[in-house]
C-alpha cells in the first residue's frame, strides 16, 4: 500500500511549503505492481527541509527456498512442473557433460509435462569461466534467442561454474532475471549453485567479476553424484570441511566418521545401504544450512563476518597460479589458516591436527609449495583487502571445531611465520601434503 503519497503541485509552484519540505514519506508499493513474485521492496524518502536536498531509503527483500529433493526429472516429481506449466515454457541452460549423460531425462520430463522446452547446452570447465561465455549466455537469453522475461525463472542444470556464468547472464538479462537451480556436483549443490555470489574470473584473480543474485529455488538431489568422477566428489568435500570448522562440530564428527565412505560411495548413490543413505542426506542439510546461515542472511556481504570465507582468503590468487582444483586450492588455505590460527595462539595444535587429518582422509591437499611465494601471498591479501573493503583482511580462522573469528591484519611477519609453521608440520606429512588429482589437468578442465 503507498502511504502518504503527496499530491503532484502546479508547475507554478516556486517552492515547497515548510510542511512539504520537512515530510518523511514512506512507500509501500500495492502488491498488483510487482515485478516478480520473488522479490518485493519499499523505501523512504526524506526532504532536509531548505528545499535544496533530500534523500532516499530503500530496502530490498528476496525470497530464495533450498530444497532436498530425489529424483528431480522422473516425471512423477512435480517440482519443477508446477513450477513451468503456468508459464508455458521451460527455457534451460544446461552443463554439456550433464547434457550427455541425463538430457534424454531432461527432454523427457518436460515432454511428459507437457511443458515446451527450450535448452542451450554449454560447456561450462574453469577455462571456460570467462565473461565470453557469459555473453554467449546472454545472446541465449536475450532478444535474439528465446527472450525471457523478468517474471520468468530460467532453469540451470550444472556444475559450479555453470551456476557462476549462468548465475551472473540472468543477473545481467533486464538487470534482474529469476532462476531456479538444479546442482549436479557436489559444490554446486552444496555451495555454489544457493549462493548468491555469481562471477567469472579475472585477470589472475578468481572470481573477481559479478553480481550478487540468488537462484529463487535452488534443488539439491545428490543423485546427481553417482556419475561423477570420484576426484570432483573429493573437490566439492573441500566446501562441507570449511562449514564443518567454523559453524558446525557436529558436522565435523560426522565427516571424520563417514567422509571417506561417502567418497567412495558417491554420497551412498553407488553400492550404500540405507543407514549411509540417511547419513549423506543430514551432511549435505547441515553444510547446506550452515553456509546458508551466513551467505543467506548475509546475502550481499553487507559485514564481514563470512565464516563460509574461511580458506578463501589466500587461495584465490594461488589456485590459478598453481592450476589448483578449486576443493585442493581451499583445503590447502584452510589447512594452512590452522596453523596461522596456532601461530596466533587461537587454535591448538591437537585442533590443527584433527583439521588436517579430515583433509587428508579424502585425498584433499593441505600443502603446496607456492605458499612460500610471499609476493604472491601479500598480493594475494591486498587483493582480497581492496575485495572486503577498507575495514580490514577479516580472514576468517578457526578458533575450535566449529567456531572461527576473523583476522582484521595480518602482517607480512606473521604470515611468513605462519607459512614456516604450517611447512615443518606438513613436512612430516606422507608427500609433504599433497592431495590426489590436485590440478585442472587431472580432471580435464584445465
């Protein structure tokens, strides 16, 4: 409803009068104005009184929903039926690799719904992160292809990198398009398909280009997992550790009791019994709401308290450096944060300890030698100082099994320390560390 809407005056009017001049007027726009179902917003407007100036306050509220969900494109779940038949289309953009392995799924739900479909398959590796590829998206999107609407939820089926690219084209498309989310890898479905954050990457800097948008709907059906290489089951665990240490012991134990059974298994898709079953779906819901907790309520990283950033902070200026897989690149930052957090009396060893024996467990890095490239390191912070803003590095660390504060600084003394701390520990590790399948090229995506 608009409240106290004034009334438009005479163009002859020379100025406004002392009540006009000081009113505080709050907008509240009647429902049948909105855009989209998803989002709603009002604001403020406030005269300073010399009829010279005033100013404008206004909020803006989405609605985004994660959902666990089994077998999302049999045609007997309804989930994205309901959601496309009253729209008259489906218009998807989906990974290549999942195209090949589940597009006759994928038509076939939507024929049986009776729902046309319009589909893009895109490759979609980390080379392929690039702004090309999310104006290729756009072109789909757009006027020339099947131009959507901005009522009109694209459907996005993929990886993390699709989210990203895909992510960032309906950001972009009439400023603000809906999407649903369907992750088909572990980091997808877990972090980067709900999150909000949509990118591409730069010039030697990860994700350094975007906009912040949410998926409207994000589904999760683990299913997904079975056909993936086991190496990226490995790279997207990575993402469950960082919630794990920061927000959630519970979590923690859980991955130290079953993580290396749910790798193997797929997240108990590929020969698990029930009980795994049941095990894999409360570690995917309670990283899923422990990231969401943060990310979601936090939505455009208004404050710095992030503690989904944890292993973040280093790693986005070495993992290109090193063609680092994204889940390696994290848990060698999260490992080397632990001893940092040591070094600066807020973790004991025994912690660091249990931290890196998690990692390590899965396959997961905790060393590389480029940790010893202190240009790189303090370019690395900078980076990611001028990214926080002014406040400060705010590198989250860990405090305990489940808790983490946040380092405003840290000095080029301390970090050269830390860095020798975290080498002698690793030194004594079987290969110094190193993970299995740690780079790009290991999984083809180089």
């Amino acid at each position: 409803m608009v409240q106290a809407q004034p009334q438009p005056k005479s163009s002859n009017s020379p100025k406004l009068t002392p009540q006009e001049s000081e009113q505080i007027i709050q907008f509240r726009h009647p429902e049948r104005y909105r855009t989209s179902e998803w989002y709603t917003g009002d604001g403020t407007i406030a005269a300073s009184g010399d009829g010279r100036s005033f100013k404008v306050t206004a909020s803006y509220t989405l609605e985004a929903e994660v959902k666990l969900v089994t077998g999302v494109f049999k045609p007997s779940n309804p989930t994205l039926g309901e959601i496309y038949s009253r729209r008259g289309r489906c218009v998807a953009i989906v990974d290549q690799t999942v195209d090949e392995l589940y597009g006759e799924e994928i038509r076939h739900y939507f024929q049986v719904h009776e729902i046309p479909l319009e589909l893009l398959s895109c490759r979609a590796w980390e080379s392929d992160k690039t702004p090309e590829t999310v104006h290729k998206l756009l072109h789909f999107l757009g006027k020339d292809g099947c131009d959507v609407s901005r009522n009109e939820p694209v459907l996005v089926v993929g990886g993390g990198v699709l989210s990203d690219v895909a992510g960032l084209a309906c950001a972009l498309q009439h400023r603000r398009t809906p999407y649903v989310m369907v992750g088909t890898t572990v980091v997808a479905a877990i972090d980067a398909g709900p999150s909000p954050r949509t990118c591409t990457n730069g010039a030697q800097f990860k994700n350094s280009i975007g906009a912040y948008h949410p998926p409207v709907l994000t589904l999760v059906d683990r299913h997904f997992f079975r056909t993936l290489p086991l190496g990226h089951i490995r790279n997207g665990m990575a993402e469950i550790i960082k919630m794990a240490v920061t927000d959630d012991p519970i979590l923690f134990e859980l991955m130290e009791k079953y993580g290396p059974r749910l790798l193997e298994t797929h997240f108990a898709t590929v020969n698990a019994d029930q009980e795994l079953e049941a095990i894999a779906d409360d570690v995917i819901y309670r990283a899923l709401f422990s990231y969401m907790k943060h990310e979601g309520t936090n939505m455009f990283e208004t404050y710095q308290d992030r503690p989904h950033a944890y292993g973040h902070t280093w790693s986005p200026r070495f993992e290109p450096a090193a063609k680092l897989l994204h889940g390696h690149a994290v848990s060698i930052g999260m490992a080397f944060g632990a001893s940092l957090a040591v070094e600066m009396g807020w973790l004991t060893t025994t912690e660091r300890d249990r931290i890196v024996a998690l990692c390590r467990s899965l396959g997961l890095a905790v060393y590389h030698p480029i940790l010893e490239d202190m240009e790189l390191m303090i370019s690395g912070q900078k980076n990611m100082r001028r990214k926080r803003g002014d406040g400060g590095l705010w590198a989250p660390l860990p405090t305990g099994i489940g808790s983490c504060d946040y380092a405003q600084e840290v000095s080029a003394e301390l970090l050269e320390a830390g860095v020798k701390r975290h080498k002698d520990y690793c030194s004594t590790l079987p290969n110094a560390g190193q993970g299995e399948q740690m780079y790009l090229s290991d999984l083809g995506l180089a």
